[in-house]
C-alpha cells in the first residue's frame, strides 16, 4: 500500500482509542463469535434469571440469522447493482420447495440435504436468470413491478400446483394431460415432513445430530456458519472486480457501459447470485422447519428484506447483517414484549372504558408493519444511506477525511486530522 | 480566402483510424446530426467546434454507441463500429469522456480508474469469490497500474479519496485518467476544458499533446475555447445544425467566413 | 351464450370500477412518475368506511335496509367518504412523498410501499383479519333476464353504473376544460417550465391526489356494495387489477386507463367464470408483465421510445 497522508483517527471512546482499525475489528469479530457459540446455551438460564428482559430465544435467533442471509443476497441486487427486486421471497420459495421435492416422503425422494442445498441454489439462480433476461434492461421503477409480479405468481403457483387438472379444452377433445386434481406441491397445506440435514456424530444428542426445530441449538449453529460462507463470499464479491462494476452501474450506467462493461450480463450477475442466496436459506428454512407451506411466501416477506436492507445501509454488508437481526428480534420478541409487558394492558383497559373496541383489542404485535412502513419513509426521507451505511466503512477504513460528510467526525476532528496532515501541494506535475 | 470545399467527402487515406460515412442521426422530426462525412487520422488530435446544438455530442454518442445512426455508417480501425453497445466500442479501443463529467460520485479516484481497468481483467465471478493466486496476481497489477495513471494525472495522493469530494479540476483529470485506463487507441474528450481557468487549461493542453507523443493516441476534441482548438488541433471540423461546414486547419477554418457566420451571425464575415 | 353475455356484464361492471381506481394511478404517475403503492389501500379504506357507515346507519340508527331512505344515505355518503379519502391521499404526500419530490426516483416509490404497508395494517386492525359482510341495504332485486328466464343483471349493476359513469365524465370534463385541469396536464407534462409559467405546482399536485383519493373513495363504496364485503386486502387484491389497466391503456392516459379497466374487468371475469377463480391473479400479473415487457407505453400509446 502506498503511503499517502498519515491516518487520520477518529475520536473514539475508550478502549478501542489505543487499538488501529483493523485490530479493532479483530476483536469485536472474535467477540461477535463468542457470544454466538456461548449464547443458545445459556439462554435458559438468563431466561431465569432475569425474566424482565426481553431476552431472544434460540429459534428467533435462527430466524435472524436465516433473513441475515436474505437479506445478504438482497443486498447484492440492491446496495451492489443498485437494482429494485421486489419479489425476492420468490427464490427463497424455489429454494424450499426444491428441497421439499427431493428431501422428503413428497415424493418419495431422499437425497442428503448437504447435496440438495446446493441443487436448491442452483435453480434459485437459474430462476433468477429466467427472470432478469428479459426485464433487466426494464427502468427502476418498472423492473420493481414486474419482479411483486414475479413473486405473487411463484407464490400462487406452489398454492394452486396442490390441486389442479391440465385438460385440452372442450373443442379439443378435452382429454385430460396432468389429473384431475393432481398434487404438486402440497397446496395451501404444503409438504411436510421434510427430511433435516444430519451428521452422523452420535453423543448425548442420540445417533446422529439432526438440524430440524427439534434441536434449536444445532440448528442455531448451522444458519451461522452458512451465515459466515455468504458474508465471506459478499465480500471477496464486493472487493471483486465484479463489484467494482457492479458499484459503478449502480452509480452511473451509461457511464460504466462507456467504460466497458456489459452491463447486462453484469446486472443478471447480480439478479442471479443474489438469487442463490435466496435459495440457499430457503433450502435451510425448508429442511429445519421440516414443513412449507405456498402463503409463508408472500409479498410482505420480500418487503420484510427491503426493510432490513433500507435500515440497516444498503450496500452495506455488516449494516444489513445488524438490520436483520434488529429488524426480526423487533418482530419476533421485541414487539410482544413490550405489548404484554407494558402497553397492551393499560390500552386494553383505556379502550374497555371508553368502549373503543380497537383500543380494547390493541395488542402491539398487530401493528408490525405499520412500524415498519413508517420505518420505511422515515429512512428514506431522513437517512436513506441507512443507520450503518457503506461511507462511514470507507472513511473509517482509510482515514481521510470527508470534508463534506458529517457521518465522518465532529467538525473539531475533522479541524485537527486537518492540521495534523502534510501541506498536498497543488500542482503535483 | 476561399473556404475548402466541403460537398465533396474528405477522401480516405489508410491510415485512418475512424472513418464515419454518410452519417444521420434523427430523432422523429429532428434532425440531429445530417449526411456527416468525418475521418481521423491516425495518432492525429482532431477538434470538433460548432455553436451550441451543432449535433457535436450526438456525433461523439454515435461514434461510442450510445446512439445507433439513422443513417450511415462508422469504422474503426477497419473494423464496423456502427450498431455496436457501448462496451463493445471501449473494447475495440474507443475511449471517451463526458461533457458533464459522469464519474462514479461514491467510489475512490482509484476504483473510479479500476473501472476503466474492467475490460482489460480476465477474471469471472467464481474467481472474485476463490481468489486464486492469478486473480490475486491480476488484482495487484491493476492495482499498480491505476496507481500509474493516477499519477500521470497528478492524483495519486487522492487515490482513495471519493470522487465526489474532488475539486473541479481533479474530477476532470480523473475521468481523462479512468479513460485511460480502458486502453484506448482514440480518446474522445468532450469539451475538457469546461469551467477550467486559463493556467489549468494551459495544463490540459500540454497533457493531451503528451498523451499523442508519449503514448501514441489519437484524439478527438469537442472543445469551444477557440485557444485550445487552435493550438493543439491538427485539422478542425465545424458543424453547423447537424451538417458539416468546414473542414481544414485551424488557420483555414479561422478565416472561413461560414465558420464565422454560424457562429457571430451573418455580416460578421464581413469584419473578419 | 348467456354464461357469456352475463360474465361480460359482470366484467364490464368489475371494469368500470377497476377504471375509477387506475385513473387515480395514472393520474399521480402522469404528474409525478411514480407508482403510488398506497393507492389501491386508499381504496380499501374507502371500502372499510362504508361497512362502518353502513353499519352505524342500519344498527345504529336502526333505518331499514333496502327502503328509500337507504337509498338516499348512500348518496348521502359518497361525498362523504370520498373527502376521507382524498384527505387521506393527499395528507399521504405531504407526508411521504413531497419531501422526496427531488431525490432518486425509487425514494418515493420505496417510501409508497411503507405507506401501502402502513394503511393495510390500520385496516387489518379496524376490520380484523377476516372479510367483513356489509349490510345489504341495496334490495337484491333482478330488473333484466334472459329469454330463458336466468337472470342478466339487478340492481347492484345500475348501482355500479349510476355511480362509476357519472364520475368518469365529470373527471374528464374537469381535467379537460377547466383551469386546474390545464395545470395538472400542465405540470405532467414538464414541471419546471409549468411552475415558471406561474403554476403553483404544489397545489396542483395536492389537487391530483385529492381527486385520485375521491375516486379511490368512491370506488371504496361501489365496491363494498356490490361485493357486500370489506377486507383489509381489497388494496392488494384490486391494486393489482387497477395498475394494469393503467399499465395496459398507457399509464398517465386517462382514456387509457378508462379502456384498460374495462378490459381488465372483462378479462378477469371471463377468467373467474371460464378458467377458474384461482388463476386470475397469475393471469393478470402475466399480462402486467409482458405488457411493461414488451409494450411498456402501453396499448393505446403511440410512441415506443427509442433506446440505443
């Protein structure tokens, strides 16, 4: 690395002042994993302990951990090509219902979960190379449409796929092709069980350790560490050449096409290996809840990701991981919480006595998304890079400062770092 | 001083780097760029004048595929240009800049110029996410080599600075530098001097005569200081309302009372 | 033949509320370029109010259904609810949309989608998760049928009819031939020059969301009436349906949107009838696809627009 101006330090609070940036990040990495190996087994007894904590459980967390994922791959589509995917719950569906049809009694189909997931990937982007071929070159706000679209019809598809009769019409004959009432995917009841994802390591646990939601702790592990792959694999992605243009499409499309690069097969990239994220947990999902069913694929999910991705810092990796586990322990514990323990009861007794039947019913966990959408506005009106963008990243990781961004420092700071610099003179030819 | 002739199309020589025949550009109704006969030569620096809404820029976006022609058509380096998407163009080697720079705000002088360096890398996605030693490898020479350009242009100091928060100056020479950087053998600057004082012009100038000599390049200019024009152009070609009105050298077209016309109005030839 | 004549009757029906909602689309798309996601959740409000209003006249009040007086209430509470929900609409962009008139163009579509999100979920607390049956006060009468005595339509079509048609021409004439009509096609077609040209843009862009929001009301109450049901995902079911019409006759053409809802109502009622009920949507998204796809001007329109 070329030795440029000397790093300009933030002001930092204790002790991380002492520890360079890269040292620093180090740690909380290392403490990050900790706590993340220490956690699901001592959550009982903190439950215990400390019952007036909203302390999340171990399955909320692999909720967390699995819409982290999502939320990864999203970002890809979003934050790194700058692209608007509505219906992105779409190949998640693809990635359950595939491992639905080759890991379970369905039918009658039992391949290893380990080899399945990566079949699941593998038509998670194959579906997002159907899909963005021909609507990429689509506008922003045209392309958002057509993918709700895309993701409603997948949806309804695996719904109606439960019970349906393909017959050539009447003036043809008639003849029945597919039926009648023939049974794709389970309908609205959906497929289960399905078959977890096992190790045969046998122990306390019995003959072989199986990741279903019957052994939330194994399972907790497993979503990490595939968590861990798809942040490492969005990072040598991000600092990719691909990234690069990704970044630059995102920023500037005709200019990135002037400077070579194809930029359709670059956003079809993206379409398709964000999609492959989408696939990936969905094949989790799928083998750990040992059940799926068409209507949890629904249009509020791919918006439930555009929250935590708007939120957390679009383009920013560590920002939409935070985002996600903020935005479902909110939705998953947080809410009910607060409701049962604080404002359900007084509401309750407010609307019972003035008769106000939607204050007699309140109850805060039914107002989940209208928190969200209010989220969702605010952020956008107010600090749409996120609460953990991209720049301060970058500021922080090279040390020069930004004279106009704020996120950068106080204006002291910036004043000092100023002063502590070597005069760059102007005419450096 | 009489005009030269300009009905007749500029005859061809082989060593002709872009060679544009008969070129149209409608958009419905308006005629944008019409019946445009223009060639280069090679490692030549050629300037492109004309009042405002001559159909300069709609002739640079021809050239890089931004544009189809109507009618027409364009070679490069005895290769067909026309119809070509704008990343084919940079590929064959067709480099440009933008009238109002369009440089990529939120990345670093250096990811901005690593852009350009795309086309020129080999590796796919499956190796952004191994990194196998020959990406590592390739990643390290394209990191030295924007680190070149960036100090051909003076901002490898600012290398990591974002693009947005450079000053006027720096921004235009990071986009020549990201230009650069494609590998180009012609280099399209539109009108680089724009909103750049008399010493900073003064540079550019002396850069672009550089990039000739140094680097073999050959270069198109839109340009309307008539200082730069005269001083660094081998041949200069006016347009007018989308038509070609003048051609020649500076000096020739200086004096062409067309020329004079399109710009001050008529009867102003007759001061000249 | 007569299945087809009365699914046609039904569509046309179906359609011209599909119109009243898709004009409001494109009337927000012509003068902002965006798609107004809460849209079609302004219309299930619109819906919700009339079950509420409904059931404070006929519980409440105790007037009898199906009588005069009735009659004369709903009339009564058109109005009514159309001012809810155009206060609604418009209170909606300043809020949420006027403060991103200047930034990226996914910003306000991103901020529509929460407000979509946070309407929907105001009607699933009101109305519960369930359709809620809204009292019948419109008799059920049949007034035509066919030579084989089934029955063609009743009241509950004229009702449609009396209340959408009426709507429409006013809304052309207004948009057509008065001043705040010039301003809005106006500052559709190129705001900067209509606010120098002495247009309070502002203003007239409140007045397309007022309007947009009346119609979304009006619509609210047609439907309510006609289906005999509220349900807090009315907004998504008939969105759907409204913004491909719009999408389908040229989106920013009223016309376009008044002829593309007539033949999505069409489409989507021979679908219900012929096909079965549980495909619509994959075949109305499907035509919302291929039509932005390959045709995204729309039907009606003349320019395809050119792209290097």
């Amino acid at each position: 690395m070329t030795a440029a101006a000397p790093t300009r330090r933030l002001a930092l609070p204790d002790p991380f002042r002492s520890m360079d940036r890269k040292r620093r990040e180090k740690v909380l990495l290392v403490g990050v994993l900790i706590l993340a190996v220490v956690y699901p087994l001592v959550f009982r007894a903190l439950e215990s302990a400390f019952p007036f904590v909203p302390w999340p459980g171990t399955s909320v967390l692999i909720i967390c951990a699995t819409f982290a994922i999502l939320a990864l791959g999203l970002n890809i589509v979003m934050g790194f090509a700058g692209l608007l995917d509505l219906g992105y719950v779409a190949f998640y569906a693809i990635g359950a219902y595939a491992t639905a049809f080759l890991a379970s009694p369905h039918f009658g189909i039992h391949i290893s979960w380990w080899i399945v997931v990566l079949i699941a990937v593998a038509a998670a982007a194959g579906a997002g190379i159907l899909l963005g071929a021909p609507t990429l070159k689509l506008r922003g706000d045209y392309l958002a449409i057509v993918t709700l679209g895309f993701g409603e019809i997948v949806r309804i598809v695996f719904r109606n796929l439960g019970d349906f009769t393909l017959a050539l019409p009447a003036f043809l004959g008639g003849a029945v092709l597919i039926g009648p009432h023939a049974n794709l995917t389970g309908g609205n009841v959906g497929i289960n069980p399905i078959d977890p994802p096992t190790i045969p390591i046998p122990g306390p646990w019995g003959n072989e350790i199986v990741f279903s939601n019957q052994n939330a702790t194994a399972s907790f592990y497993l979503v990490a560490v595939l968590l861990i792959i798809t942040f490492f694999v969005c990072m040598r992605l991000r600092d990719s050449k691909l990234g690069r243009a990704w970044m630059a499409i995102r920023e500037d499309e005709t200019a990135a096409a002037a400077m070579g690069i194809n930029t359709v097969t670059t956003k079809l990239l993206a379409f398709s290996l964000g999609a492959s994220f989408s696939g990936f947990a969905g094949a989790f999902t799928g083998a750990y809840q040992t059940a799926i069913f068409a209507e949890s694929f629904n249009f509020a999910v791919s918006i439930l990701i555009v929250v935590i991705i708007i939120l957390g810092g679009i383009g920013s990796l560590r920002g939409v991981v935070i985002g996600a586990f903020a935005v479902q322990y909110v939705n998953q514990t947080l809410l009910r919480f607060l409701g049962e323990k604080i404002l359900n009861d007084p509401v309750n007794a407010l609307g019972d006595a003035t008769g106000i039947a939607l204050l007699g019913d309140f109850n805060l966990v039914n107002y989940n998304y209208l928190i969200f959408g209010i989220v969702l506005a605010i952020m956008m009106i107010r600090r749409p890079e996120g609460l953990f963008p991209v720049e301060t990243a970058k500021a922080e990781l090279h040390g020069v400062g930004i004279s106009s961004d704020s996120t950068a420092g106080t204006p002291d700071e910036l004043a000092m770092a100023e002063e502590a610099a070597p005069e760059i003179p102007k005419d450096t030819r | 001083m009489t005009a030269p002739s300009t009905t007749t199309a500029v005859p061809t020589q082989a060593g002709d780097l872009l060679v544009a025949t008969d070129c149209t550009k409608r958009f419905g109704g308006l005629v944008a760029v019409s019946d445009v006969n223009f060639t280069i030569p090679r490692g030549g620096i050629v300037s492109l004048i004309g009042p405002n809404g001559a159909g300069k820029t709609t002739f640079f976006n021809m050239i890089t595929g931004l544009y189809i022609p109507t009618e027409g058509t364009i070679t490069f380096d005895g290769a067909e240009l026309t119809g070509l998407k704008p990343h084919e163009v940079v590929r064959l080697g067709v480099a440009r800049t933008f009238q109002n720079i369009r440089l990529f705000g939120n990345m670093s002088a250096e990811e901005n110029v690593l852009v350009g360096l795309h086309h020129r890398l080999k590796g796919r996605w499956f190796g952004a996410i191994l990194r196998p030693p020959s990406i590592k490898r390739e990643e390290a020479e394209a990191h030295d080599r924007a680190m070149e350009l960036l100090k051909l242009v003076g901002l490898d100091t600012r290398s990591q600075t974002l693009a947005r928060n450079l000053p006027y100056g720096d921004q235009r020479r990071l986009e020549i530098a990201r230009a650069l950087a494609t590998q180009p053998k012609l280099l399209l600057l539109d009108e680089p001097t724009a909103g750049m004082n008399p010493e900073e012009t003064r540079r550019l100038t002396d850069f672009v005569r550089q990039l000739r000599d140094q680097f073999g390049l050959t270069v198109l200019l839109i340009e309307h200081d008539m200082k730069v024009v005269m001083g660094i152009s081998d041949r200069v070609t006016v347009l007018d309302h989308g038509e070609k009105i003048a051609e020649g050298s500076p000096a020739e077209v200086r004096a062409d009372t067309k020329v004079i016309e399109a710009y001050l109005g008529r009867g102003a030839a007759g001061a000249g | 033949m007569e299945e087809l004549v009365k699914a046609l009757t039904i569509g046309l029906a179906n359609g011209l509320i599909i119109a009243l909602i898709a004009i409001g689309y494109t009337l927000v798309y012509g003068i902002l370029e965006l798609i107004n996601f809460a849209h079609a959740d302004v219309f299930m409000l619109g819906t919700a109010f009339t079950y509420f209003f409904l059931e404070a006249i006929v519980v409440g009040l105790g007037v009898p259904t199906s009588s005069l007086t009735a009659l004369l209430l709903i009339f009564a509470a058109l109005p009514l609810i159309m001012v809810f929900t155009a206060t609604i609409n418009a209170s909606i962009e300043r809020v949420a949309y006027r403060p991103l008139r200047n930034a990226p163009r996914l910003a306000p579509l991103i901020s529509a989608i929460g407000m979509s999100f946070v309407l929907q979920n105001l009607g699933l607390v009101i109305l519960g998760p369930s359709q809620k049956a809204v009292e019948p006060v419109l008799p059920k009468t049949d007034l035509a049928f066919f030579p084989s005595g089934t029955a063609w339509f009743g009241v509950d079509e004229i009702m449609v009819v009396a209340i959408t048609i009426p709507l429409l021409l006013v809304l052309r004439w207004f948009v057509g031939s008065t001043r705040q009509g010039k301003a809005m096609r106006a500052t559709a077609q190129d705001r900067e020059a209509s606010g120098l040209m002495g247009i309070d843009v502002n203003r007239t862009i409140s007045l397309t969301f007022l309007i947009a929001g009346a119609l979304a009301g009006a619509a609210g109450l047609v439907v309510a009436l006609y289906y005999g049901q509220t349900w807090f995902q009315f907004g998504f079911q008939f969105g759907l349906l409204s913004f491909t019409a719009a999408v389908l006759g040229g989106i920013g053409n009223l016309t376009g949107a008044t002829l593309g809802g007539l033949v999505i109502g069409m489409i989507g009622a021979m679908s219900d009838r012929f096909l079965e009920a549980k495909w619509t949507s994959v075949l109305v998204f499907s035509i919302l696809i291929l039509v932005l796809v390959f045709r995204p001007t729309g039907i009606l329109s003349e320019k395809v627009s050119e792209r290097a």
